[in-house]
C-alpha cells in the first residue's frame, strides 16, 4: 500500500505479508517501522514525524562523516556542504533529504530510487537504489549503484536503523557486536585509528548489557553473516546480518531517542561498506568505472525465545 498524501518522510509504503509488517518513506528511503509476529524490531517513528537522530534513513554515497567536508580528488580539494555544522563535517551522503521514486513495488516488496547528481564536492552522477523485502523472520535490504559518469567514482553506502526487541526496556538488552576493530575518535568524532577490540571495553564479541554501555563507535573487521545481536532477558533476540562486502559497523547508544512515550536510550546499528571519512582514507570504498554497477545488503532478523534458529 503506498499512501497518496505526502508527510514530513514522503509517502507512507506498507508492506504487509505472514505476520510481518514494514512501513517506509520516500524521503531518505527510510524503514518507518519493522514489526515481526507482534514483537517491535525496530525504533518506529511517531505518524508524520522526521526521523529523529537520523533514524532509519539511507547513507549514500557515503555513511557516517567525511572531515571538514573536504576530500581530494586528482590531486584537487572538493570542497562539500558542510551538514554537521556544530562539528564542521558533511555527514551521512547526499541524499537524507531527497524524495526517492517508487521504481518497483508489490506486496512483499519495493524499491525506490533516486539520482545523486553532480554538486558540491561531488562531481559525479550515480544512480541509486534500495530494495526492501519482506523476510519470514524480517526484513531483506539490498542497496545498489550505476555509475553514469564519465569518469571512475567513489562509492560507499550504509543505513541507520534503530533496533529493539518488542517492549522489553532496551537497558535490559544485551548486545554482541561480532567485530575485530573498533575506531578511536577525536572530538569531532572523526577517525583517529583503528585498534584490536581485544582487552578493551569495546570487545563486545561475548556481549555486554546496554545500559552499561556508552557508545558512539565505527567498528571494523566485520565478516558476512550475524554482525551485531540484541537479546532480551527470555533469549529472544534481533539480529543485524552482513552480506559479504559489508566489514563495517556503527554503533549509537542514544540516551535521549524521541518516543511518543517519552525520551529514552536507543541503540543503532549501522551496516556500512566504509568507515567515517572513507572518501579521505579510501577504506572500503569501491572505486566504480563508468557503467558500472554494483549490489549489495543486510537484514534484520526477529529469533523468538526458546527457538533453536
């Protein structure tokens, strides 16, 4: 179902099949909501509301921040809008505010595009897209990129989802993070170095509680499969799942997450193909020759108490 009045995230897509059901907008392609036989996997966003603290939205064509919005390119500054201005960087790609097209839809499915075309900073024109489909236990996600330049690109892409496991406080969640390497940060929470998680408080692999974690933190050494865990007291769990390609992750504990409610901790993670600042270090991003085309995604996946899944 796809709505015709338009709200603050575009219009309103609801997929509905076997007891799952996913809302998304058009601005941002953002996930809305995810909902598993009943149980809450997602941060839903109030109705016609933005979304808060970037909840849900698309990162492309990069994720996270690129330093003082300036990158090089043939030996040239590019010199992008600054969109963090209390922290003097570009953050989050060029497209949070843009409307995409519904390209594909039926009931289990939809894709919806939009053109990063050239501007500041970035001269090149990249055709993008996410297909969001409905999975028995949860969503599927599958972002993909055409280069129309006529020159080599940059290309990098994440998401922003917040987590959650049905009404169980997330305080009381314990979170596993299946990285090797997490980011030191500097006050303008860009990239210093990256160090083993080994023997620091950022070696989640066995887990820890959420509410005695304060994190901000871009992690590496992410293989394909489950990258990051939030298990409830009674063992049911969500589960963020790399495809191959994806070796990073983002990790927001948010104290103060906008509820209808009112405000509370929330935890997101980030699937991401690149770390922050990648268009300067050139980590993870793929490099795309004209015409050239690529896919690639992650899913959220709902495991209920006493499952053997």
């Amino acid at each position: 179902m796809i709505a015709s009045e338009p709200t603050a995230t575009g219009r309103s897509i609801v997929l509905e099949s076997a007891g799952v059901r996913a809302e998304f907008g058009t601005v941002a392609a953002v996930l809305r909501g995810l909902v598993v036989g009943g149980v809450a996997v997602t941060e839903p966003l109030a109705a016609g509301a933005a979304p808060p603290m970037a909840s849900g939205i698309v990162l492309v064509p990069w994720p996270n921040r690129v330093r003082d919005a300036v990158w090089t390119l043939d030996g040239k500054p590019q010199l992008l809008d600054i969109t963090e201005v209390s922290r003097s960087n570009a953050i989050h790609g060029l497209l949070r505010n843009t409307d995409y097209e519904v390209r594909e839809h039926s009931a289990t499915a939809v894709t919806l595009g939009a053109l990063v075309p050239p501007q500041h900073g970035w001269p090149f024109l990249l055709d993008t897209w996410v297909r969001y489909e409905l999975r028995p236990d949860g969503l599927a996600v599958t972002h993909g990129v055409v280069n129309h330049s006529g020159r080599r690109a940059p290309y990098a892409v994440g998401a922003h989802p917040y987590l959650r496991v049905g009404d169980f406080p997330v305080e009381q969640l314990e979170l596993t993070v299946a990285a090797d390497t997490y980011y030191a940060l500097d006050s303008r929470m860009n990239p210093v170095a990256a160090h083993p998680v080994e023997g620091t408080p950022y070696d989640l692999r066995a887990g820890a509680v959420v509410q005695d974690l304060n994190l901000d933190t871009p992690f590496g050494g992410v293989r394909a499969g489950v990258a990051a865990r939030l298990t409830a007291p009674d063992g049911s769990s969500v589960a963020l799942v790399h495809d191959e390609g994806w070796h990073y992750l983002q990790v927001f504990t948010a104290p103060d997450f906008p509820r209808p409610q009112g405000r509370g901790l929330a935890v997101a993670l980030e699937p991401m193909t690149a770390p922050p600042d990648a268009l300067n270090s050139g980590a993870g991003l793929r490099l795309l020759e004209p015409g050239a085309r690529w896919e690639g995604g992650w899913s959220i996946r709902y495991t209920h108490a006493g499952s053997t899944r």
